[in-house]
C-alpha cells in the first residue's frame, strides 16, 4: 500500500494441485469399479459395523426379499442387530463379527442359515474379513446361497436309500464288480444266498471268477 492507503501492487500465491486431482479421479474411477463390481456379483455381500449393517449388495437383497438394497440399511438401521441370521444362531454370528472387527480373528468362516422376509430359510456359507469403512473398522462377509445345493445332496441321499433297499430286497441275486479283476465291492442277500456265503463281508473285496 502506499501512504495514502491506495494499492500500489498485489502479490499472488499458486499451488499447483495436478497432482492431487489426478489422485482424487483414480481413487474415486477405482471406487466406482470397485462398487460395479460388487453389485454384479452373484454372490451375497453385506458389511456390518458394530454389528449393524450399512451396506448390501442387490444381488443378496433380492434374494432375501428387499425390493431395494436401501430398504435393507434403512430396516438394519432400526434394529441394530445382525437381520435374519435365524435366531438360534444369532448370538455366536454377533459375538465372531465383533471378534473380526476388533481384530482378534482375521478371518471367520461359518456355514449358517438366513432368513427371508417370507419366512423361508436359507442355507449359506460365509466368509468374513475386516475392513475400514468410512474410516471406521468394519466387517465384510461374502455369503454363499448353497440351499439348492443342499436340497441336492438330500434327494440324491433318498434315491440311494430307496435304491439299495430295493436291491437289498430283490429276489433275484445281484453283485456288483470292479473291472478288470472282477473283485466284488456289493452283493444282496439273495446272491448271497445263491453262493452259500453267510455275510457280505466273506464276498466283498475278494475276486470272483464267474
């Protein structure tokens, strides 16, 4: 300023933040990928803080009944426990979430059921992990629908039973054998019969030339 307070020049400061901005719009392009990502997947994903969940992807709101991801943060927001972990489980799953955020585990790996808002359980296998989320320790649990899965095994089980008891039943003397040394791994009652075998021990494992 000169004396009688007019301006008489200006001095300017710049600070050349390219540098910063370039790390800003690859943070957040890779957080974009990232979210893209994780609502694509065919896979449950959910993120818990302290036991509330904030976070789920659509894949696994959908099949637990939401017609938004959002409806489920905002009903988890009501009821800051964990939703639809069914109820004799509920307690050990809250108790190895909050190990996992703490740190005392690293990782925790649990097959368990859910359930649906139409009251229809889900058999699931999950994996969990310890995050930052928003600057907060958090835990993200990847969670695998393996109902159908189950329900597989569970028919295959019955044909298999329905199976042996009818050959077990049969009249008719059948033995099954390994190729090529023909060495018995099952006979029923009648072709036990047949050879004048008392038990299936005395006949299994044993080659058998006719």
């Amino acid at each position: 300023f000169r004396e009688d307070g007019t301006v008489s020049g200006v001095i300017g400061v710049s600070v050349d933040v390219t540098d910063r901005r370039r790390a800003e719009e690859t943070l957040r392009a890779s957080e974009e990928r990232y979210r893209a990502l994780v609502q694509s997947a065919e896979i449950g994903i959910t993120v818990h803080v302290d036991g509330r969940g904030v976070f789920i992807n659509d894949y696994l709101a959908r099949e637990l009944g939401y017609a938004r991801a959002a409806d489920y943060v905002k009903a988890a927001a009501k009821k800051p426990q964990v939703l639809h972990i069914v109820d004799e489980e509920r307690a050990n799953s809250i108790e190895q979430l909050r190990q996992v955020q703490s740190g005392e585990i690293p990782v925790f790996v649990e097959s368990g059921h859910l359930r649906r808002l139409d009251g229809r359980i889900m058999h699931i296998q999950s994996k969990s992990r310890r995050i930052l989320w928003e600057g907060r320790p958090a835990v993200l649990t990847a969670i695998v629908d393996v109902t159908r899965r189950g329900e597989l095994e569970d028919d295959l089980r019955h044909s298999e039973e329905r199976y042996r008891t009818l050959v077990d039943g049969s009249l008719q003397g059948i033995a099954v054998f390994t190729l090529p040394d023909l060495r018995a791994c099952f006979v029923n009652a009648a072709m036990l019969r047949l050879v004048g075998v008392e038990s299936a021990k005395e006949y299994v494992g044993r080659v058998h030339l006719f």
